[in-house]
C-alpha cells in the first residue's frame, strides 16, 4: 500500500508496529541524561529565544512523528531546567530516582485512567499497597487512609475539605446537601508562616483571608504554640512539617493532643518536610503528628518520584469520601478499593506505580537514607557559607539553608547573577523584611562537589560585587 494512501489510523498502527519514534525518543533521553551533569542550570537566554520556533500556525495536515520528536527535542530540551542534575536548588523541586523513571516510560505504554478499579485494576491495588506502606513508614494511625493527587496544592484542599465535612456534620449540618450558605460558622486557625498552597485551597473551600484566626509564629516561622486560641470541635487549625524557607517544623506534640480533647480538626501541610517521619536522625522534628487529622505530602519532592505524585492522608475514612462525593450512575463500582473515592478527580493518572516502584526499592533503609542526607547536605552547605562569613538566617534542622549576603542590594544583585549563571540555581524570598536566598537541597543527585562548587559560585560573585 502506497504511504500516501494510508489513513491516519493505518498510520498510527505503522508507527506503533516499527517503534521509530520510540527508538528514537529514547535516544534522545538517553542524551539528555549523560549530558545532564554538564548542562546549565537555567537555560541560557539564547536558549530561551529559541522557543520561539513553536510559534506556528495549527498545520493543516498530518507529519511526520520523528520530526515531531525531533523538534521538542532540539529546542525543548535545552530550553529545561536541569532539575534532575545535583545543583537546582529553587522551589523544593525534587530529583527523581532511575527506579521511578524507568518505572514511569514502562507504564506510559500502559495508559492507565485510574479512577476505577474497573479502569486500572493494577493501579487500585498499587495505591491499597503504597496506602499501607506510608502509614507504617509514617507511623500514623490504622485508621489512615489515602489518596493519590497531583501535589501538596490539592492534597491540601482534599484534607481541609474533609475536615469542612467532618466539622460542620457534627454541628448537624450536611454541607453536601445544604451548601454553605447558611452553615454553622467554624474556627480556622493557622499561622503567619504558612503556605500559601493553604490560602489558595481555603479560598477554594469558601474561606477568605478574613475568616482565619491568624497566629504570630516565631523567627523559624513556627507556630508560637502558647498563642493559639482556646479549641473546640468547630474549630479547623492549620499545622506544617517544614516551612518553605526555613524548613521548621511547628511543635505538634504540643498542640495535636490538645486538639484532639477539644474535638478540634488538625491538618498538617507536610509537602517535603513529613518524609522526616522516616528518618531516624530527623523523627524528633515530628514528635506528635500522629495525633492529627489528615496530612498532606509530596512525593515529588523529598522522595524524588517524577512529578505529579501527591499524597492524601486522613484518619476519618468515610470525612474524606463524603468530602470528594464521587457519584454517577455510570461508576460501575467493584468490591475493591475505588480510587477515585479519595480525590477530587475522576479520570486520573495512575500516579501509584512510580511511589510503589520507589518505596519497593529504597525499603526503609532506603528512605532513611535518602531524606536523611538531604540534610547532611544542607548543614555542609550552611557550615561552608557560614565559614566564609555568609549570613544564615535559618537553624538547619532539615533541607533548607537561607542565605543572605552583606546587605540587601547585595544580596538581590547575586541572586539574579546566581540565576543567570547555569551553575546553580536558587530561588528569592523574603525574610524579617528583607531580600534572601532560598536554597532546597531535594536531589539525590547532590553530591558535596555540587555543594563546594555552590559555595565557589557564592564566593565569586560576592567577590565581584565588591569590585564593580
């Protein structure tokens, strides 16, 4: 048969029979990694302005699939940030282990939609495994169950939505048949350190800024326990396992029991920092979040899965289903455990195989292992800055180091000659009012090379900010 001839479908089967494009995407990743250790850490500008080539016109007709291929390749991958080398420090951006991206190309192929049992039989029973497998490996209660979501984001809004759930149904309210309009009001408390992950999912339940009892956190950007208001069972109070710029941990051991007598509703927002759980070395930082309601993680991020794979964790089973009402006549439901029960979506990715897959490989040695030496690197990385007189703002109880030079212009002028440099890259933040540097060290890949070579780069440029 003539190729012109073909349809789009015979095509695609051809495609599919002679696996070119896989061959040659495979090449092109295989490149990517051996090239990953030498390639800037932000892309160059002249990189950037390449991008510009995927401004065309919607094509009228079919092409070839390897030029597809070809194209993403030559200017998306050098346009990437080198997030899975060993010195991309911005945005608690995890690496990710060979495990879970082999894992990952493998179930591609599968394509899995992992709402139902029925849909992805292999996935159900992947998340009842990895369900199980956090709940020891985090010493929570056996009531806990889970669900598998995109991120922390939506971990978050899942967790206080059931807690919404829970805390308006014992006041006798139905928000699932009443509304909120109407509704009993509730006592939600966080403090000023908090993620702001927390103030988008509030906004999304019907909360706004104004209806939250804000508390002082102290220097860490912990919560100063003494200022929480008195507790009761309509109240939602708002913890976290590691602040996104200091990496504190609030005192839950002194707070969550509390919470619990008072029939309170306690989420934490650990998105990196409840993967301390599973390290020996760092578990005092979490002493008495088992007493909580619900948690949130990423595993994306401390654990270094491939992006999306956030995670769910609820005490109150039938609060987190009531929460995500997952409906429909056409849900042919099985005896088994349904995933879409637990989150928000219906149609989803089957994110369990690649946190089965890390988790079945590290162990928990494994993990320990891991989350503890993302701190060890963190404290090299301090006590080398703070030997050539940086200032650290922040005690280094887990990953991450903040980082100011000798004054405020100084320190914004090398941040953006930091970003710039395709050595490293960190990310800005402010602290008591002023300008710092945000540095995550959330990659396996880290070597204490990529940390001298850091502490270099911090070097010169202090020194030719001092020359100009």
């Amino acid at each position: 048969m003539n190729m012109t001839s073909l349809t789009l479908q015979d095509k695609m089967f051809s495609e599919l029979r002679e696996k070119k494009i896989f061959d040659l995407a495979r090449s092109y990743a295989y490149n990517y990694v051996d090239q990953i250790r030498q390639m800037d850490v932000f892309p160059a500008s002249e990189k950037l302005a390449d991008l510009s080539i995927f401004d065309e016109e919607l094509p009228e007709v079919t092409c070839d699939a390897r030029k597809v291929i070809a194209q993403l390749n030559t200017y998306g991958a050098p346009a990437t940030p080198a997030q899975t080398g060993g010195r991309y420090f911005g945005f608690v951006n995890g690496g990710v282990l060979p495990v879970a991206l082999a894992t990952k190309w493998m179930t591609d192929f599968w394509d899995q939609c992992a709402g139902l049992y029925l849909t992805s039989p292999i996935n159900a029973k992947l998340e009842e495994v990895c369900e199980k497998w956090l709940v020891e490996l985090f010493k929570l209660p056996a009531s806990t169950v889970a669900g598998f979501v995109s991120g922390t984001s939506l971990a978050n809004l899942c967790g206080l939505g059931a807690a919404r759930y829970r805390l308006l149904k014992n006041q006798g309210w139905d928000i699932n048949q009443q509304g909120l309009q109407g509704s009993p009001e509730l006592k939600i408390i966080a403090h000023k350190g908090i993620h702001g992950s927390i103030i988008k999912a509030l906004a999304l339940l019907g909360f706004g800024r104004e209806n939250v009892l804000w508390v002082d956190a102290d220097n860490q950007g912990r919560i100063i326990a003494e200022a929480v208001p008195e507790l009761d069972d309509q109240t939602l109070l708002i913890l976290q396992a590691g602040n996104v710029n200091t990496g504190a941990f609030d005192p839950f051991n002194m707070i969550c029991q509390k919470a619990r007598e008072a029939g309170a509703w306690v989420h934490i927002d650990g998105a990196f920092g409840l993967w301390a759980q599973a390290s020996s070395t760092l578990l005092h930082l979490t002493d008495g979040l088992e007493h909580a309601s619900s948690w949130a993680v990423d595993g994306h991020k401390t654990l270094n899965t491939p992006y999306d794979s956030g995670v769910i964790l609820c005490r109150d089973k039938d609060a987190l289903i009531r929460a995500m009402q997952a409906t429909g006549d056409y849900l042919m439901m099985a005896d088994r455990r349904e995933p879409l029960l637990y989150t928000p979506e219906m149609s989803k990715r089957a994110r369990a195989f690649e946190l089965w897959a890390v988790l079945k490989y590290l162990g928990k040695e494994g993990v320990d292992e891991l989350v503890t030496s993302l701190h060890q690197k963190a404290v090299s990385l301090s006590d080398k800055l703070k030997a050539r007189n940086f200032r650290i703002h922040n005690e280094v109880v887990f990953n991450q180091v903040l980082v100011s030079f000798d004054n405020p212009n100084q320190t914004n002028d090398a941040l953006s000659r930091i970003q710039q440099s395709g050595e490293c890259w960190c990310g800005g933040t402010t602290w008591n009012d002023e300008p710092a540097i945000r540095i995550s060290i959330c990659s396996w890949a880290t070597t204490e090379q990529d940390i001298d070579r850091t502490v270099n780069l911090f070097q010169e440029i202090r020194k030719s900010i001092a020359e100009q």
